[in-house]
C-alpha cells in the first residue's frame, strides 16, 4: 500500500479518524515518540499494529486518551493515589497500569488482566483520538526491537508500505517513551523510566519502587505489566556496548577495539583521539533523551558495525536514557574498575 505522510490539519486530522474507525492503522505523533494508532476496542484493528510492527503478542500496548473522562470506561478500579497522580501529571508523559474493564479486548493489554492507560500532551495526538471518539492503542510506529521513532521520517524508514498514513508533527519533544507505573495500596512500582523521573513520583506517593526489569534482565517467559521491560529494544543494526566510567577510560577502552567501522557515542563536550569516529548525543539528560534514537538511527545509516556508548546519568531523566541504552546494547556494559 502507499503510506502518506501527512500534515496535520484538520482534514488530514478527520482523514486518519476515519481510517481508524474503519479499522485501520495510523502514525501518529506525540510528545514522547511517533505511536501507531488504532482502535483500542477492535481485535481485527489491534492484530494490523502487531503485524506491522512484527511484535510480539504478549507485549502489551498502551492506550491513549484524550480526556480524564474517558479513563472510567477503561478500568474496574481507579485507587485513590492513581487519580492524584493523574491529576498532577496528565496531560503529559506518564502511563498508569490499572485493572481492565471487559471492554480492552485481551490482545490489546497483551493477555494481561490490567491495561496501560494515558493521555498525551502532543495537541495533534490529543486533537485524533477526540475525533476517532474513542481510546487509540498506540505504541511505538517502528519495527519490533528497533530504535523508536522521533519523527514521521524515521516511521516512514520503518513502515512505509505497512500502513496507510503517518501524521507528520514534527521531531518529538521529550525522545523517550513515557514512564510506566503501577500502584500497591500508597506505593507506586516504576516499570519503564521516562521524563517523569523517581523524584518527580515522590512528591505524589509515600514511596517508589523501582521495579527489578529497569536494570535486569527479564526472562523472556515472563509475564510484564508494560512494554519495554523485556525483548532486546532500541537497538540499531549495529552491535552496542555501554561504557561506563571516566573519558580517559572510555577512550582508551575504544582505542584498543577500534576499527574502520567502529563509532563511539559520546556527549557533546568530550574530547576524544581523532583516530576515533564519534556521534554526540547532548551533554545533559534532557538532550540525551531527545536525541538517543535518532544518532541510534544514524549509526545505521553510516555503516557502523561495532558503537560503544558513554554511560548516561542515571538521575531524573537519565534513568529513561540509561534504562533504553541497557537494552539496546542487550545489558552489555563494561564499568571502570571492574
């Protein structure tokens, strides 16, 4: 099939409602990555967004609304500590992981008895599922595995052909998948890190668990509550090593592996031989996570076979960036000292 990548203007907007109540698929932009759109309701609809993306079935997909209103038709329960977080954070970057009502068919939630719920801040994503009149499944609009999206370009590279249309809303503002969360009695379980930070859900909640799957690996046969905690993710073509320590470590662990098609991801005020080939990805975590998938895209696109990464921060943000490069690089991570 053509893929259009489209503007998103009103017409454009109604254009890709229609193809989702239809039971197709779309991508769409948000403030975090470009997500691929369908009826959360539809089991024919939802079975297209695993085939395009070649995902696995039980890696359940999050489901997008558009207002506060709508999150009643999608649970059995809403606790008491689920409304005051959503209340201080939606709209924005956060999912909450709450019991499913009947209406979530199971492929939807990904054979679980509870559902990923959010709603964006992104005005065009906001503004398509107002006009679909109902909750959007969305995860990310690439191949299963492969770095995430950031900008309609990158769904293109990856989907074109698969779907009929992409909402073209410009680079994403955040880079990251929202953080994921659920709740046990005044306790919140983080699941995946983003830009709402451990920090930030301390202001909200007696305590914070960070859950085991953030650092570690997950068995495969496990069972997960939210995209992201299992599967090797994020990961270009290229074959990804973290590196944590100083930069004179990190060079001249580089330096003795390195070869012609050898690039080393580097912050932006580093300073390495120039016999070493590099991609910058910020210098704080704020740009790292914005522009992590993209330079993890770049890699591809300029032959790199072998790219070994600086570690991130992992405060605040940098937790997400550090959580996606672990993945990425299948949890292979050399540390000074060691």
């Amino acid at each position: 099939m053509e893929t259009k990548v489209l503007k998103p203007t009103k017409e454009n907007i109604r254009y890709c409602a229609e193809l989702i109540k239809s039971g197709d698929v779309v991508g769409m932009p948000t403030e975090t990555v470009y997500g691929l759109a369908a009826n959360a309701y539809d089991e024919s609809a939802v079975k297209k967004i695993f085939m395009a993306k070649k995902r696995p079935a039980d890696n359940p997909l999050i489901v997008h609304i558009a207002d506060i209103g709508m999150l009643k038709e999608l649970t059995t329960s809403i606790p008491k500590i689920a409304i005051t977080v959503c209340e201080k954070f939606w709209p924005g970057p956060l999912t909450v992981v709450l019991p499913k009502s009947d209406k979530i068919p199971l492929i939807t939630s990904g054979g679980l008895d509870t559902v990923g719920i959010r709603l964006p801040s992104n005005k065009v994503a906001r503004e398509l599922i107002k006009e679909c009149g109902l909750p959007l499944a969305a995860p990310s609009a690439n191949l299963s595995g492969s770095p995430s999206p950031t900008t309609a370009e990158h769904v293109f590279d990856d989907l074109n052909g698969s779907i009929p249309a992409i909402l073209d809303g410009g680079s994403c503002s955040i880079g990251v998948e929202s953080t994921v969360i659920s709740f046990e009695n005044d306790i919140i379980r983080l699941l995946r890190p983003g830009r709402i930070s451990v920090d930030d859900l301390k202001t909200v909640a007696s305590d914070v668990i960070i859950d085991k799957g953030v650092l570690e690996i997950i068995s495969n046969d496990a069972k997960v509550k939210s995209p992201g905690m299992k599967y090797k993710h994020y990961s270009p073509k290229a074959d990804i090593t973290l590196v944590d320590g100083s930069i004179e470590f990190f060079e001249n662990y580089v330096s003795e592996r390195n070869s012609i098609d050898t690039y080393a991801l580097i912050f932006d005020d580093d300073n390495t031989s120039e016999d070493i080939k590099s991609i910058k990805y910020g210098n704080n975590s704020e740009q790292q996570a914005e522009r992590i998938f993209a330079v993890l895209r770049e890699a591809d696109k300029i032959g790199a076979k072998r790219v070994f990464a600086r570690c991130p921060s992992k405060d605040g943000i940098g937790l997400a960036v550090y959580n996606r490069m672990l993945r990425a690089s299948g949890f292979k991570v050399v540390k000074e000292g060691d």
